[in-house]
C-alpha cells in the first residue's frame, strides 16, 4: 500500500508544481538528469553487490530482453503503417518495451509470490530491464532521436552512459568488501530514483493534451499491459515451463507497467514527452489492477 500511495503522490507533486510555476520549464529535462546521471548508477551500484546468480534464472533474467525483442516486432511495423514518426515510433518502444521491474515490480513480487523470491526479481532487474535499458533502451532512443543509425555516435552514448558504467563498475567490485558508510550513501541515492522520476512525469503529464495522441497511448498501454506478458506466457507454455515457480515470477514481472527509467530517458531524447508522461501517468495506476489479473491466470497453470 505504502508503494502505490507514493506513486500517486509522486505524480501529483510534479503536477502541483507545475501549476505553481516554481520550476522552470525545463525542470523535467533537470529531474531527469538527477536520475539518469545520479540515481540509477547508485541503484546498480546498490543492488549488484553481493548478488547471486542461480543456475536455472538465466531464462527469467532474459526475458526483459525478449520482451524488448517482442516489442521490436510488433511495434515497429505497425508504427510504420500508421504512419508515425521516428520519434513516436521510439517513445513507444522505450515506455512500451521496458516494464517496471523493481520499483512496481518488486513489492509486487513480495506481495503475490512471496519474499522468497525477492533475489530472482532483483536479477531479472538488474540483467534484464537496466542492462537492456543501458545498452539497447539508449540505441533506440540515440537512433530516433536522430532520424537515422550512427554506430559510433551511438557506441559513444552507450560507452559513456552514466548507469552503464555504473553496471561495469558494479560488476568488477562485487566481490569486494564494501564499507558501511558507502554502501549506505549509495541506498539513500538510489532511493531519490523512484520519488524524482515520477515528480518529473508528473510536471510532464498533460491530461489536456490527449487530443492526436489517444491512438498512440491506447497502443503503448496495450502491448505493455496485456500483449507483452502474453508473448512471454506463450513461451514458457510452448517451451514446457510454466509451471516453474521460476517462470511465473518471470511471467509476473514481464505484466509490469512501463519502466520510470525508460520514460526519462524518452523524454530526455525529446521523444515526444507529452505522450510518454501519459502512457506512464495512466499505466502505473491501471496496471495495479492488470498485474493482479495477470498474477490469478497465472497461478492457475
């Protein structure tokens, strides 16, 4: 409860200030800086740290990356064929393709499979969404922002990525010994991504800007919360396990709403912030209800 009543509150202080004109108009792009230069390396640096990885999670902490993959398929060609923009075409791509799978994701974990299965989240996290976000999320966002693919511009985007370095650096010192006090600057960091995220959605978030974009966001809504989990039910289905108590926490987190990191970065790379605002602002909330449907068919297999 705790976790959803921040959501609600994050979002309505961006939109709050905003209204106040206290914030500049570029606060989001400011917001946004702090979590992709600040609060994402720390939460890498947080999490990889003593983290374990099981033998038979590699599948689960893949399927991130075959959502990703899904996402590339299906929304690629029917962006075309609407006829929409590079720039939509990413924005969806970004929001649409990444689900929330540590801050949502997490608490959700906890609440309908138990905390028993806390570190399985936490790798499909970490070697799922944020290292496809740090490598993949940041050529697609590189590419539609500029209109076309440079290999070395975009190599240089990924090789510079602050949350990217974050993930190396976290990688070669996890089995170092880490200090108290530095283990505890890196936790209150981390913990800025969530409020600062959705405070810069919120401040984005324009309900009267619907008009010309209610195809888009019913598009984005609809791969993310009902054709994205699907995809990965019928995998495990098809490949024999979806009985796994593995892939149903896998299955669970692919039914997450879009990922706050994904929209920063979309709107950071000027990927049509207005519809990227609307897709998160309204599908955090819905999905509450959509992951707890997705969780019952599942629990039945």
């Amino acid at each position: 409860m705790e976790q959803i009543a921040l959501i609600f509150v994050c979002l309505a202080i961006g939109v709050v200030l905003r209204w106040s004109g206290r914030l500049p108009e570029n606060a989001t792009k400011v917001l946004g800086g702090w979590v992709i230069n600040v609060a994402l390396p720390a939460a890498a640096l947080r999490s990889v740290h003593g983290l374990t990885m099981q033998p038979d999670w590699w599948l689960a902490a893949a399927t991130p990356w075959i959502g990703v993959a899904f996402a590339i398929a299906v929304l690629v060609p029917l962006c075309r064929a609407l006829g929409w923009s590079p720039r939509r075409t990413g924005a969806l791509l970004l929001v649409a393709g990444w689900g929330n799978t540590s801050f949502v994701g997490l608490p959700m974990i906890v609440a309908f499979a138990g905390s028993q299965w806390l570190g399985l989240g936490i790798v499909i996290d970490l070697f799922g969404s944020y290292l496809a976000l740090s490598t993949l999320g940041l050529a697609i966002a590189s590419v539609a922002s500029a209109g076309h693919f440079d290999w070395r511009a975009v190599a240089k985007r990924i090789a510079t990525f602050p949350p990217f370095i974050a993930i190396l650096v976290a990688f070669a010192t996890n089995h170092l010994d880490r200090p108290d006090w530095l283990t505890q600057i890196f936790v209150a960091l981390a913990e800025t991504l969530t409020p600062i995220a959705l405070a810069a959605v919120g401040y984005a978030l324009r309900l009267d800007r619907l008009s010309g974009r209610l195809a888009a966001l019913g598009v984005g809504l609809g791969y993310r919360l009902a054709a994205a989990p699907l995809g990965i039910l019928l995998m495990y289905l098809a490949l024999g396990q979806a009985e796994d108590p593995v892939a149903k926490v896998a299955m669970l987190e692919m039914a997450m709403p879009p990922m706050l990191g994904a929209s920063i970065i979309a709107m950071d790379h000027d990927l049509e912030p207005d519809l990227v605002a609307l897709i998160i602002g309204i599908g955090v909330p819905l999905s509450m209800l959509t992951a707890w449907g997705w969780w019952t068919l599942i629990s039945y297999i």
